[in-house]
C-alpha cells in the first residue's frame, strides 16, 4: 500500500459507503432521517412514523402507520423459552445478556431460514418489537419482579414503560421517551451500524448483524457511554455542594481522563439531539421534583466547554433523562439498542438491497518482507 492511500486513524473522515438513510452536517449541526430535519420529528413525529420513515425513506399514509403499528403490536410477546434463558444468564453488564438474548431470538423467529427481503423486512419489524420487551422484561427481572405482559392499546414508548414499571405512564413521561427514541434511531455509519453493515455484506442474517452491532455499542466511546454519566453525576452526589461537580471533573481532565457524554467524531458545533435532551432532563426533573441532576449537567457542560471546547452529545443529557424516568442505570444503553434497533436494521435491509462485500485493506507496518524462517532449534 502506497503512502497516498495511508489511513487516517479511526478512519475520520471516511466515506465508506452511500446511503439514503441519514444525513449528517457536523459543522452545522445537521442531522435528517431520510431529509426530514430532527428538530420536526422530534417535536411532531413518533417512533413507531420514524421506523416506517427509516426503513422506507419516506413518512407513512395513516394506513401504513396503523398497519405498521399492528405488526408491532403483535410482535412484542416474548418467546418463552427467550424468558427462561433470561432467568438462567448470571448477573452482570444487560448488554452482555441483551446480546446474547437476540441471538437467541433468531432461533425462534417465524422466517429464521428465509432470506428474501420482505422476510428481512418483516424481521425486522419483529426485532424492533421484540428488543422492547426483551430490555422492559430485563428490567424486571434485574429488579426482582415477575415480567409484564404487553398491553396492545399502548403505543411501542408508552408500552415500554409500562411494561418495565408496571404502571401506565404519565403523556409526559411517555412523551419524553418516545422522542428519546427518536433522537437515537439512526446516526449514520456510527461504530456499530458500520459493524452491522460489514457483516450483513457477507450475506449472514439479520440477527448476527444485531447481534454485531449490540456487540459494538456496548463500548464506553459509543452508547457505554450514557451509563457512565450517570455513573458520574452519582458519584458527585445529590447532596454535595455545587462546586464538587466542577471539582471532580476538573480532576478528571487533569489526569487525561474522558469525561463521558462529551465530544464526538462528527459534530464540531452542539449535537442537536442533546438540544431537545438538555430540555427533557430539565422538564422531567421540574416535574419530578429533583434539579438536582439537570442542574449538576449544566455545570459540567459549561466547565467542559471552557476548559475542552467540547459540546455535550447525545449521551449527557440522555442519562439525567432517564434517570428521571425512574430507569435504572443498567437499562441505559440496552435503551439505546431500543431505538438504534430502526436504525441497524434499516442499515442492514438497504445493504442486502445493493450488496458488495465490505473488505478493506490494511497499511502493512509489520516485520520488513521477506523474513527468513529459522527452523525452531536455531532459534
Ligand atoms: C466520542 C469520542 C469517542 C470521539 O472520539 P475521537 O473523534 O476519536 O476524538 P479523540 O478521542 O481523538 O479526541 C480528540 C481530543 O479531544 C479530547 N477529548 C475528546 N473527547 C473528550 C472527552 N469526552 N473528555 C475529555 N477530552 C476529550 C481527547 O482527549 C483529544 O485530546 P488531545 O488531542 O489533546 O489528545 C470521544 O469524544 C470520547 O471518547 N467521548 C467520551 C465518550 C462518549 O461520550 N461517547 C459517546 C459518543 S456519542
């Protein structure tokens, strides 16, 4: 490989593929599913509208929506054998246990051996479904209580609530998570829907290419990266004095350490999915009675800003959200996979729409070639 082609690290900057799925402007802070901007989705649309939008590039008819809306419904039963599995995993990281619960879930899907794409199709509306209840039920479980049987009538947010806490949620609350939902659909060719891509272009099911995907955005610098936040904001504390958030962080940056939930590979002006987080965290926390998290964030954002020049992401503003909800912390990133789930898939279906396989090069940088081999005894 010549010095022209040399990579750039993380391959930055990168274009690795044409889709018609997201469009990215980092230096304006753009993003649109399918050229709808989503300041408008996140104010008008809902999750179950987004999903058709992502997987068909265009808004559905309302008999499209309901029809959509139906499949759904039907799909969120789980497997029972998938809740049996669920109660045998040993305790530990929900991302390890929702990984190895989809791949399990392509032992029991109704088109498992077929391939053709209204059968990829309609996997993966049922994946959608399903990674809801998989994560609500999860929650339960990790919780101590029994599982939680759908409810129809209820919307695939409002559901999933319902079906993590047991209680119908408040129009605030649901509407909270469904644009939470919204806001994380689809982000381009981020870590894991890249690993997604590669692996449905060798052909391989829809599943293993979840499954890849679960695998990637478990990682710290991708969607790890909401729980750590959290982590953060409690290990400052509810009752410290306002200071200690400035103080811990500062000490962070000054040993080199990350602070979560800041920077991103794209973006170099706001992440215009934290806009309308920074808002939900501030309205659910006036809501709930407790500031305390909302208030702390905006300390670290302007701290980090001045002292990084970086910008919150979708992360920061996300975990004082959910935290709101009254979601535990171990549910964060799984939630991710909640909604990314549209996003992956629909990734995936357009990849098997126009396939080559995905196979790179490397810039070799090993031992010079040849080397002579020693037989061991010279050695
Ligand atoms: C998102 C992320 C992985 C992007 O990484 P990247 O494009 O490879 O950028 P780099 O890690 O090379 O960072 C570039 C510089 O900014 C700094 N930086 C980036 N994110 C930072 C953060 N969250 N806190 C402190 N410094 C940060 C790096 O230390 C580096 O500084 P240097 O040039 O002085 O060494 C990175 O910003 C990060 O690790 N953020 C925290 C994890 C996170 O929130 N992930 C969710 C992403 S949506």
């Amino acid at each position: 490989m010549t010095t022209a082609t040399k990579p750039k690290a993380g391959l930055e900057d990168t274009v690795a593929t044409s889709s018609a799925i997201c469009y990215l402007d980092g230096e304006h802070g753009v993003l649109a599913y399918c050229g709808h901007d989503i300041h408008d989705l996140a104010r008008h649309s809902t999750f179950e509208e987004v999903c058709f939008l992502l997987w068909h590039r265009r808004l559905p008819t309302r008999a499209e929506l309901g029809d959509l809306q139906s499949q759904l419904v039907a799909a969120r039963p789980l497997p029972e054998p998938l809740v049996r599995l669920m109660r045998s995993l040993p305790p530990g990281n929900s991302m390890d246990a929702l990984r190895t619960l989809i791949s399990a879930l392509g032992h029991y899907d109704a088109d498992a051996a077929e391939q053709s794409p209204q059968a990829n199709y309609r996997k993966a509306i049922r994946l959608t479904s399903q990674v809801a209840s998989l994560v609500a039920t999860m929650g339960r479980l990790n919780a101590g209580a029994g599982p939680i049987q759908p409810d129809p009538v209820l919307s695939h947010a409002a559901n999933f609530l319902y079906m993590l806490t047991a209680e119908r949620p408040s129009s605030l609350a649901t509407r909270a998570f469904d644009v939470a939902l919204i806001l994380h659909a689809d982000h381009e060719l981020n870590a894991s829907t890249f690993a997604a891509r590669v692996a449905a272009a060798t052909l391989t099911d829809i599943h293993s290419a979840i499954v890849a995907a679960i695998g990637t955005l478990k990682g710290p610098l991708h969607g790890g990266a909401n729980a750590d936040v959290m982590r953060l904001l409690l290990e400052i504390g509810a009752g410290a004095a306002p200071e200690k958030a400035e103080d811990v962080v500062r000490a962070k940056l000054a040993r080199k350490e990350k602070i979560p939930g800041f920077g991103h590979r794209v973006y170099h002006t706001e992440d215009p999915r934290a806009t309308h987080l920074r808002q939900m965290s501030r309205d659910l926390g006036q809501r709930a009675g407790q500031t305390v998290w909302f208030e702390m964030s905006q300390r670290i954002e302007a701290l980090v800003k001045t002292e990084k020049k970086l910008n919150p992401n979708v992360d920061f503003y996300s975990a004082s959200t959910y935290h709101a909800l009254g979601i535990p912390i171990d549910l964060f990133t799984p939630i991710f996979a909640v909604s990314r789930m549209s996003g992956w898939t629909a990734h995936v279906l357009e990849q098997y729409a126009n396939n080559r396989l995905i196979r790179p090069r490397a810039e070799y940088v090993g031992p010079e070639y040849p080397q002579r081999y020693l037989p061991l005894e010279a050695r």
